[in-house]
C-alpha cells in the first residue's frame, strides 16, 4: 500500500491514534493496524511507517511456522515462570500439569489457541535503523504479547509494551532474558 491509500482509509481520535483494517496474508483474516503520530494535533503517518505496513503485509507463509515456534516458547516461559493454580498429578513436572489442563501440547496447539489482536505501528520507532511493527496476540497461556517484525522478519516476542530500542541492538534480547530467566 502507499501513503495515500492509507491516509484515505485511516480514522484518527483525538489522541493521535490512528486506525485502519488490512487483509494480512500470513493470519489469512483482515487485523486493525494502529498507528501512533508524533504528533496528536496533527497526525500522520511517516514513510517509514508506511513500510512497516508493506513489511507485514508482505510476510511468507513460511513466517506462520516462526509464529508458532514463539508462540510454542511462550507457552513453555509462562506455565514454568507463574502458577496458574493447577493441580499436579502424580509424576508430573509443573510444566506438564500447565500444559494439560489448557491442552497445549506443541506449537500448532500454542497457536490454535492464541488469538492475533492487531499490529502497533509507532513514529517513535522511526528513530531507529530498523523497521519494526508489533503483532499483539492473546497468547494460550492467557498473556498479551508483541511478536515483533524488523525489517520484514519476525524475530521475537516480548511483554505487551516492551522497549523496541532493544531489539536494535540485539534481535534475540528477549529470547536471551526467557532464557536467563529459566537458567539455561
């Protein structure tokens, strides 16, 4: 898409929050893109936003794979990291009781399970090298995430709000911190 034609579809309030709904090949359903202006007064979207759009409208198929793998990861962080309150059987780890009671036994089920809510597009992140957009997903664990895109690749997830700046300099900085985390 070009500027223009999202300018024209675009719906901004009276925060500088502007919103449009685009067919995203890769989820194969139509998600709100929510942009955030510089500029609440008068807002609009930047080139570079605009390329952030292309980027995620342009992801492969093959991409579905790398959402399920994080998706997967994220299920594995959570049930081993919080305590949903579930009962352990006998010869169980936590981690097996958590992935039976919410019935997630491998990617494909983190995925089924998780919902796609709509892409975060920021001016804030203009100031970067790279390009970025987040997807936020309800996760199977019940959590919101950002799956973030640089540069027309999804690299990694991260809390709902995360510091894009760290994924500049190290595109596995959250992978690197669940890791950590976990003692591996």
């Amino acid at each position: 898409m070009n500027k223009e034609e999202i300018l024209q579809q675009i719906t901004w309030d009276s925060y500088g929050i502007g919103k449009i709904t685009l067919l995203v090949p890769l989820f194969g359903q139509s998600l709100p893109f929510v942009f955030f202006a510089e500029n609440a007064d008068s807002p609009t979207i930047t080139d570079k936003m605009v390329a952030c759009v292309d980027d995620v409208l342009a992801l492969r198929p093959a991409a579905i794979q790398r959402v399920k793998e994080l998706l997967w990861e994220e299920c594995l962080f959570a049930f081993q990291v919080a305590d949903y309150g579930v009962d352990i059987l006998e010869g169980e780890t936590t981690l097996q009781a958590h992935l039976r009671e919410f019935e997630v036994a491998n990617a494909e089920d983190a995925y089924q399970k998780s919902e796609v809510e709509e892409i975060h597009i920021s001016s804030e992140n203009d100031s970067f090298e790279g390009r970025y957009a987040e997807i936020k997903i309800s996760t199977a664990s019940y959590n919101y995430i950002s799956m973030i895109v640089k540069n027309g690749q999804i690299i990694d997830f991260d809390d709902d709000g995360t510091y894009i700046g760290w994924f500049e300099q190290d595109e596995q900085n959250a992978h690197k911190k669940r890791s950590k985390t976990l003692g591996d």
